[in-house]
C-alpha cells in the first residue's frame, strides 16, 4: 500500500518534469541573446526558463529515491542488468535516429566513426547528455546505497554537502562575488550525487512544520533566483547564465522544494492509472520530444509573434510527442524503444 501512496506523487512529478523540459527546450535559445536582453519577451523565456529548469533534478531525485530506498538496488549485477537494459536500448535507437537525421539535413553521408565518437560523448542530440548522467548515477547507485543505510540523518547531509561544495556552493559564492575565488579541489563526487541524495531524503524522512517551511521559503527563492538571478548578473553587452547551469544551488532549491510540496499534497492518494500511464511513457517522451521540436518549424503557419511561437512550439511538440509515444507503446514490437 505505501508503495502504491509512494507512486502517485512520484508520477505527477515525473509527468510534470517532463513538460517542464519540453518547455525549457522551447526557450533556451532566447536567454542568452544580448539582442532582446530585458525586454518583455526575454522576461517570458526567464519564466519559464526559471520553472523548466526544475525538470531534470526532478528526474535525478526521483531516480534516488526509488534507488536509494530499495534494498533491491545492494544487488550490483541484477541492478545493472535491470536499470541499464531499460534505459540502452530506447538510447541506441534514438541516438541511431537524430545521427541519421542530422546527417540528411546536412546532406551528408553517414560515417561510422563520426557516430561512435559522438556516442562515446554525448550522443547525436542535445538533450541526450541526461542519458550519460543518469547512467554514471545509477553506476554509483549501489554504493551510495550502502553509504545510506550506513549513516546517520546527520551523516547523510554532510554527506550532502561535501557532494555539493565544488560544483555548487562554492561556484554559487565565486558567481555572486568577485573578490575571492573559492576552487580548493576539484568536485569529490559527480555533482548530480546530490540530487539522488535530496529524492532520498526528501522523499523518505519526516519533517516538522517549521522544517518544511523553511524548505519552502528557500524554494521560493530558488525559483526567483532562477528567473531574476541571470538580469542581475548580466548586462545587455554580455548576459551570465550561472542560473541556468544543472548544478546551480537554486535548481536544488526550488526543486526541492516542489519534490516535498508534492510528496505532502498526493502521498495519501491513490495512484491513478492515466498519471501512471502518462509517468510509464516520460522517458521516451524525453528521449523523442526534440524531433517534434524541430518538425515545428518545417510546418506551413503563419508568422507569429516570439511570445506565441515558444507557446504553440510547447503546445505541439508535448501534444504531438505524447501521442506518439504512446501509440508506440502500444505496439508490441516498439515498445522497448521508448
């Protein structure tokens, strides 16, 4: 019973997570550009930069949690049979699928060797680094695990910190002032670590009423820092996007913050099988959204303003992914593609 308690949130925020990255997608090449710094359009991408931004760490914490809380996870071979099986062979696919695409856009013939050295990096696409990442994390999940069980509920959070201290507090400190750079050492741990270790703790300890508004209140920040905090660094010139890194400490903030608000309104629920459902298809959603990205703009529609193309962008390319996912899921033979 707790299980299923357990997997109506995590199912609302995976399904949420995965629009919030589609929507991300739809506006990460407006917030660099000096040519439209602070103007009202801008300020649009910053919003919805500012909450898209939550949707990988969502990702990374589910992941933790479900790891981290499951004895299952000690058993390294069965673990790594499981967990990588189910997430390679969606990836080859659609690494296979944007390479040969990009390679008919350029009217290019396809080399072997160009493929396997983008596969042995970051893939053929954007947004499939998340796929390398979510592997190294799930490499270390066995031995976190140990670690975990281990410690302390004040052991696990220096824990936390130590994992934190390069790539996020201390980049956090040199971003907001210049008169001292704070690099000592190199990060001691992949800095994703943290995110598997805040799904862990936040989706499994108990917090009081002033714990939990304290987490609030600090999410609520995180998410202004990730809207404003790029305007307050930057100038028309040159513009800043410390806030819009994976590690920056107000990802974690407001991220956080919304993985607990979940957890404390939907816990008690019973899972639903449409959210369910929609949760089971995020992944490939995540892997084959960028395809309808780029399909929109080969569509015959008449010129819109920036502010209505990043909407209908977002309308079309989560309506039509999520249609055709899930009409491959329903195939048999497909199905271990998504």
């Amino acid at each position: 019973m707790e299980a299923r308690k357990k997997l109506a949130y995590i199912d609302l925020l995976r399904s949420c997570a995965m629009y919030m990255v589609i929507a991300l997608h739809c506006v990460t090449g407006y917030i660099g550009n000096t040519g439209i710094f602070a103007t009202r359009t801008w300020w649009l991408c910053s919003v919805i930069n500012g909450i898209g931004r939550m949707g990988v760490p969502i990702f990374f914490m589910i992941s933790g949690l479900l790891a981290l809380s499951d004895s299952r996870t000690l058993d390294i071979k069965t673990f790594y049979k499981k967990r990588f099986s189910k997430i390679l062979i969606p990836f080859i696919f659609w690494d296979v699928v944007y390479f040969l695409l990009t390679c008919l856009a350029n009217n290019s013939v396809p080399d072997i060797v160009i493929f396997f050295r983008e596969l042995l990096r970051t893939g053929s696409k954007y947004h499939l680094w998340y796929v390398y990442q979510i592997l190294a994390l799930y490499l270390l999940a066995p031995f976190i695990k140990k670690i975990v069980d281990a410690c302390t509920k004040g052991e696990l959070l220096v824990f936390l910190v130590i994992v934190l201290l390069q790539p996020t507090l201390f980049r956090f400190i040199n971003t907001v002032q210049s008169a001292v750079t704070i690099s000592p050492f190199l990060a001691l741990v992949e800095g994703y670590v943290g995110y598997f270790l805040a799904g862990y703790i936040l989706g499994t300890w108990t917090f009081s009423r002033g714990q939990k508004a304290v987490i609030y209140v600090l999410g609520a920040l995180g998410l202004f820092l990730n809207i404003f905090g790029n305007y307050f660094i930057s100038t028309p010139q040159h513009i800043l996007t410390y806030f819009t890194e994976g590690y920056s400490l107000s990802h974690y903030l407001c991220a956080g913050a919304l993985f607990l608000l979940a957890r404390e309104l939907f816990e008690k629920c019973s899972a639903s099988k449409p959210l369910a459902a929609l949760a089971k298809i995020s992944y490939g959603v995540y892997l084959a959204h960028p395809l309808f990205l780029d399909l929109y703009f080969n569509l015959p529609l008449a010129d819109l303003t920036p502010a209505l193309t990043i909407v209908a962008k977002f309308i079309f390319a989560s309506a039509a992914t999520t249609i055709f996912v899930w009409l491959l899921s329903k195939i048999p033979v497909l199905r271990r593609l998504i």
